[in-house]
C-alpha cells in the first residue's frame, strides 16, 4: 500500500468531523481529527507526493506542505518529512518512524505493525490471530534482515567501485605506456628513414644500422610494446638480426 501510496498524483483526504470557517476554529478541530489518529492513515499522509484536506462540506483547507507546521503539532512528525517529495526514509532513523505511529488506533490489533511495513521498506505477510507482539517481533527480524542485506549490498558497492577506480588507473597507466610507446616509434621510424638515407651508402652500412636497431629494441622492450616498420613487426634483436642476415 505504501508504494501505491507513493505513485499517486494526489490524495485526497475527507475528514468528517472538521467543519469548514469561519463557524469553528478549523485548526483546533483539524489537530484534533480522528484520521491523525488512525494507524492505515500514516502511510496515507506521508507516502504521497501531494495529500489535499478537505472538510465535511468539501471546502479545501490546504495541503500537507502549506499545513506542515500545524500537522506537525498534532502528530510530532517533523516537517521536513511532509514537505519533501519523493520522502527519503533514510533520511530519518528507525527510532524516530517508529514515534509517528505512536498513539494510533487499528481495528485489528496485528494492524498496528502491519501499518508500519512501508514505512520502513520491509515485506511480510500478515498472520491475522497472531497478536500485535508476535507481529513485532516479526517486524523486527525483517527489519534486522533488510539492515544487514543492505549492509552487505553497500560493501560489495564499494568494493565493486573500488575495482572499477583500480581498474581505471591501470587503464590509465597502460594507456600512458602505450602512448610513450607510440610516440617512440614515431620518432624511431624518422630516424630510420634518415639512417637508412645516411649510412646504407657506405661501408659497413648494414653493421651501423644493424647497432642501431638493437639499441631501439632494447629501448622498445622497456616499453613492453612490439611496432611495426615497413611491413615488418620487430619484437626481439634475434628478429632484427634474421632480418639483416
């Protein structure tokens, strides 16, 4: 009922024994109405976004915000809980849900806990013939159950964000390896052209360039990374060196 409740555009509450102005003091009768004092009808006042009063002649008397702060005289709830929209239970300890039913009335004695299941986001089924302590105890192992699911949820949230960030920055530090890697073999591949143009002429050509390849190697497998030349893709000095036999 609570999450129906809370997908309501607007609920409209009809309170016959409030009587419209200036014949009595409204406010003093609207404290004082028997809806405040229903236990089904706390989840009727806080899980919708918009609950409009009206008396017995349909005269509107307001909303739950515009009449926070006189709700919160009858009833202690506070009112930042009426005047927020959607409510975050969260927001507000077991403690204090549990005092905003207190002095509220059901026909069926169980009713009182049944009343308060959506208040605090737990399921159970209703054992009508039970009594209210044994339906309290329920409550409370229900409660202590969702505590602890969600406890567990939140720690494998943050150990599953905590991966993800671990993850990030090694994404990071290989993505960084990999550019200076990149870079490198841009800058190695000029200097090839340029060897090649330079000392492949002369005696010895193939010898010079053969050195500097492995000095590029060796500067590549720090890198832990493999590049393409011409055609041919250079991981080790046994490669280069079959290259040039």
């Amino acid at each position: 009922m609570f999450s129906w409740y809370q997908h309501s555009t607007r609920c409209y509450v009809y309170l016959s024994d409030v009587t419209a102005p200036p014949r009595t003091p409204w406010k003093a009768a609207f404290q004082k109405s028997k809806w405040f004092t229903r236990g089904w009808t706390l989840q009727e006042l806080l899980a919708p976004s918009s609950v409009e009063f009206f008396t017995v002649d349909g005269d509107r008397l307001g909303d739950k915000r515009t009449l926070s702060q006189v709700i919160h005289q009858a009833t202690a709830i506070p009112s930042r809980a009426l005047e927020t929209s959607p409510l975050r239970l969260s927001n507000f300890s077991i403690e204090e849900r549990m005092s905003w039913a207190a002095g509220r009335e059901t026909k069926r004695e169980e009713d009182a806990i049944y009343s308060l299941l959506g208040l605090f986001d737990v399921h159970m089924p209703p054992i009508y013939g039970e009594g209210k302590a044994n339906a309290f105890d329920r409550l409370e192992l229900e409660m202590q159950r969702k505590l602890a699911l969600d406890s567990s949820r939140k720690r494998t949230a943050e150990e599953a964000f905590e991966t993800t960030l671990q993850e990030g920055s090694n994404s990071k530090l290989k993505q960084s390896a990999s550019d200076r890697a990149q870079e490198h073999s841009v800058a190695m591949q000029d200097w090839w052209a340029e060897a090649m143009a330079r000392n492949m002429g002369t005696p010895r050509g193939y010898a010079k360039v053969a050195v500097l390849l492995l000095r590029w190697a060796d500067e590549l497998d720090d890198l832990r990374t493999s590049v393409e030349v011409s055609g041919f893709r250079f991981k080790s000095n046994s490669v280069f060196l079959s290259s040039l036999a």
